[in-house]
C-alpha cells in the first residue's frame, strides 16, 4: 500500500523525510520501504544490479498543512463543518511530514539487514511494509522449527496480523534483560518466555530466583494439554520453599566467609583463613561435611598455636551470628541433579531469605553450575551435561551498582563467558539505573517496557546500545504489555504486545478494599468500647473522698 512519497532527506546521514495525506497508519515505530538498485554478490561471486526492498522505520511526525486555526475556535463546531459551510473542500486539506530511519533491505545471506548508505531521492514513493515480510525479517527464526519463542505481535499492526517470535536459542546463550517498572508486566513477560522454552519443542532446564514468589504458577503446565509432548513429554515444575533451601558449609570459600562475619579484624582473618583450609584440606576427616561447631573448634586450635587466642574467641560468636541460621548446614545442600534437568524449572522461592542470604545462595550456586559446565565442556565427568538458563528476577539485588553483593563476581564471569559453555542468564528488574553496568552490557537482547525514572531511561539508553532515541522516547507511554524488543534476537529493534500467558498470573496488585470488607465482616461486630455500669458495683465506697 502506498502511504507517501519523499519530499527530502533528513537531518541525519540515513534519514529521509516524505509527505502523507493521512498519518493514520504512519506511527511512531512503523516499518516502511522503498524499492532502489544496490549492488549485490551473486551466488557465483560476480557483482550485480538488483532492486531491493529498502526497509525504514518512522521516527517522529509532524502536520505541513491543516485546517486553519479559526477554523477550530468553537470546540464544539468540526473543522469539516465551518470549511463545508464555507462552500471549501474538505478533501486532501491535510498534509503530514514523516522523518523515517532507513533499516536496510535484508540480505539472505547474511541473515540480516544490510544500509546501502544511500536515501531515496525525491519523489520516490513510499510503500506500508507487509505483514509477511515483516514477520520474516524481524527475526531470525522459523516459527514453524524447533526453538522458537511466540512472544507477541506487532504492537502497530492489528491483532494477530504479524506475530512475533524469538529465537531461544540465541537470547538463552547470548543473555536477556527484562526492565519495566512496577506493574509494567516484566515477570508476566519473563512468563510468557518461560512457557515457551518449556514447550515439547524446546524442554529447558531453568532455575528460577524468585524473591517476591511470582511464579509458582507456572506449575499449571504440567497439567495443560498445550504443553504435552507426543512421546510422553511433561514439563515439570519444582518449587523449592525457603525452609528447604540450604547451603552446604563446605560449599562456602574462605572469601565468602569473610564477608559474612561482622568486620573481622586482620588476625581474625588470619585465624580463620588457616582453620578453613586444614578443614579444607579434610585432614582431619571427611572435608565435605563441615559443622559451625568444627570451624570454631579449629580456630581456637590454630589461635592457640599461633599465640591468637583472643582472636579466636573473638570468631566465635561471629561465626555462630554469620553460620547459625537455617540456611547454612552441615550436610543439607541443593544438587544440581535436584534443580536442573531438561524439562524441568526450579522456582526457588527466596521471599523469606534477607538480602545477604539470597546473594549467597545465588553465589554459591552459580559457581557450582559454572564449574560443571566447564568441566562437561572440557571432556571430564559432569553434573552437567547440557545448557542451563537462570533467572533472575529482580536482578538489581544480585549485581547492584554499587558491587556490594557477593553474587556479583561470579555472575559477571557467567555473563561474559557463559556462552562458551552453556549457560545463559536473564536479569529482571524495575530499576535499571541499580544494576552494574557491565552486567547489563552483558545481555544481548533486550526487552524494555514501560519505565518513567528519569535515571532509569538513562540507564537504559547507556546499557542498550542498538535502540535509537526515537523507540526510547516512547519509553513513558507504553502501557502494560508493550515492549520494545531489542538486540542479538532480532534483526531490528521493534515495539511488541506480549502474548496473553497460558498459566495464570501471581504478580497481580491485592484488591485492598475487598480484603478489608471481608475482614470486617468476618469480625465480632458487637460494641466493645463503652458498656453499661452495674448500678450496685461500688456502691459502699461512692460517698468516699478520692
């Protein structure tokens, strides 16, 4: 459909400007293209002429020509009208500038856009882009093979005209930023995702963090029929409550202790780095099972040979503080056969856990899949033997920018180098702007909705190099389930309405008023602030002085 034809070329290198009637189907964030002749290699290497579709988005929107101003003096008088009543035609009165952003035309050999660097001249019209090439350029997957995710449609297309999928291959290795503010749907989007990796054509192995429970919902799969496999398959759900997570003493480094103590001095430091590693080193027994009661013991050993004694008893109601809650034990701990297989997600329940437990549970058992998946990809026997995808919801608590967290370490290692080895991560969070900067580098795609921070947009237009300013000006008004969708998964950013989820949805907001009805109502309503005196109680004493 011809929508325009161009007038000029815009400020910009690859801009171009042109003229439309009607702007009704020309939004912000709409695709379009034009025919030109670019130089291409053939398959047998020669360079030829071929007319190619040269793709562009529009960027911003402005009225040429319109109705006059006193033409709309009276609100309640149509422009149309007074200009009918005027005997002046109300055809074409309209006249609108578009600024677009070229794209590119897709190069099949390449998989991806490719600029000729070259705009159109003036006079060349300007076509709608089809729902069909659309829905093949976008992305780079066929939704009809294995490995894809339907995670919407084209939010400026109509309702189910030009879906949207994601290849979960790519963003389950290359990484996944989530970011919306509060009630945005960022962990309904994170859902949907999960419900399709966890599809008969895809069986992940997912372990979710999960500090607010949102997510014990998704346990309804292993009863819905959309998610059944013709072999047999049945995705398994396994939530983990917080009494049931626990982590193996000996599983700790000698840094975590560290900083789980409540500021050791240099000797305290001392004392327990030397006891750790005779535990360690398991000469005095089996070094697997370590107890609170062992370690205190071995430090008053090692400050009595190194003449440290009040050092050592200074550690041990440090250590009793730092070890003696339920999460740390002896012998209890997670596998990684218990949390990840494929076909299975694990939604560890973290909302009873305080910060620092929760950055130490997600430390220890990242380092724990990292070395697993090292080891299977160097050849040597494995907990591990396939890829792995975690979760994080709100991410910013594991990486915060200020570095103050012990999962941070280990998760920018994953980050950087975890698709060597299999292990992708996605980071879900309402405050951009708190997460360290290299870690939100690290994800590759990104699917950004609704923020309003100030601090946060600039968050975002820093960490999310491939989203121009003309998508993240649209940031303030995306209403809940509208996204833009950005990085290595796409071929272009684009903006989306997320899929309706198939499990049902625990993040909603609790309806305040009705809770407090029915509290009252299930309440004794009888009076009890003031009763009726007994006329008789007292009576020998009323004449008395007080």
């Amino acid at each position: 459909m011809t929508v325009g034809i161009v007038c000029e070329p815009g400020e910009q290198a690859n801009e171009f400007v042109f003229v439309t009637p009607d702007d009704t189907e020309l939004k912000t964030g709409e695709f379009i293209f034009y025919e030109s002749s670019v130089t291409v290699e053939n398959d047998d290497g020669d360079l030829v002429e071929e007319k190619k579709k040269i793709f562009a988005r529009v960027t911003s929107r402005e009225q040429k020509r319109g109705f006059p101003d006193n033409f709309m003096a009276d609100p309640g008088v149509s422009p149309e009208s007074v200009a009918r009543r005027l005997g002046i035609s109300t055809e074409g009165v309209d006249l609108y500038k578009i600024t677009a952003t070229i794209i590119g035309y897709f190069d099949e050999k390449l998989g991806d856009f490719t600029n000729p660097r070259i705009v159109p001249q003036p006079g060349t019209t300007i076509e709608l882009a089809s729902d069909t090439d659309l829905e093949e350029y976008l992305t780079d997957v066929d939704p009809e093979e294995e490995g894809s995710a339907r995670i919407g449609e084209l939010l400026h297309r109509p309702p189910g005209k030009t879906q949207i999928d994601l290849p979960i291959d790519n963003f389950a290795s290359t990484h996944l930023s989530v970011l919306a503010s509060t009630g945005s749907g960022k962990s309904y989007t994170s859902s949907v995702l999960i419900e399709e990796m966890m599809q008969p054509d895809s069986r992940a192995s997912i372990l979710i963090a999960d500090p607010h429970g949102e997510y014990g919902s998704l346990q309804e799969m292993e009863t819905d029929d959309r998610f059944q496999g013709d072999d047999g398959y049945s995705p398994e759900v396994k939530k983990i409550k917080p009494e049931d997570i626990h982590i193996r003493i000996s599983e700790l480094t000698v840094s975590d202790l560290f900083s789980l103590l409540d500021d050791p001095s240099d000797a305290q430091e001392q004392v327990l780095a030397e006891a750790w590693d005779e535990l360690q080193s398991g000469s005095d027994g089996n070094s697997e099972y370590i107890s609170t009661n062992d370690l205190q013991q071995k430090c008053q050993e090692v400050g009595k040979e190194k003449g440290l004694e009040s050092s050592a008893r200074a550690l041990d109601w440090r250590i009793e503080k730092a070890l003696g809650g339920d999460l740390f034990h002896h012998s209890k701990h997670l596998s990684l056969p218990e949390l990840l297989q494929p076909g299975r997600c694990t939604v560890l329940q973290l909302d009873t856990l305080d910060l620092r437990d929760q950055q130490m549970l997600l430390s220890v058992l990242f380092r724990k899949i990292n070395h697993a998946r090292v080891e299977h990809v160097k050849g040597r026997d494995s907990e591990l033997d396939f890829p792995v995808f975690t979760l994080l919801e709100e991410g910013h608590r594991f990486a915060p920018a200020d570095g103050d967290a012990r999962s941070l370490g280990i998760l920018g290692t994953i980050l950087s180098e975890g698709r060597k080895f299999g292990i992708g991560v996605g980071i879900i969070s309402q405050r951009p702007s708190k997460i360290d900067d290299d870690v939100l580098s690290q994800c590759k795609t990104q699917i950004i909705m609704q923020i309003q921070n100030p601090l946060d947009q600039d968050a975002v237009k820093k960490g999310v190099e491939d989203v121009g300013e003309d998508l993240l000006d649209e940031l303030p008004g995306l209403t809940p389930g509208q996204a833009i969708i950005a990085g290595d998964s796409v071929n272009t950013p684009f903006l989306a309405q997320i899929r309706e989820r198939y499990t049902s949805h625990e993040a909603e907001s609790l309806p305040a008023t009705e809770l407090w009805t029915d509290a009252w109502n299930g309440q004794d309503t009888e009076p009890s602030g003031l009763t009726e005196a007994d006329e008789e109680e007292g009576v020998e004493d009323r004449d008395a002085l007080i």
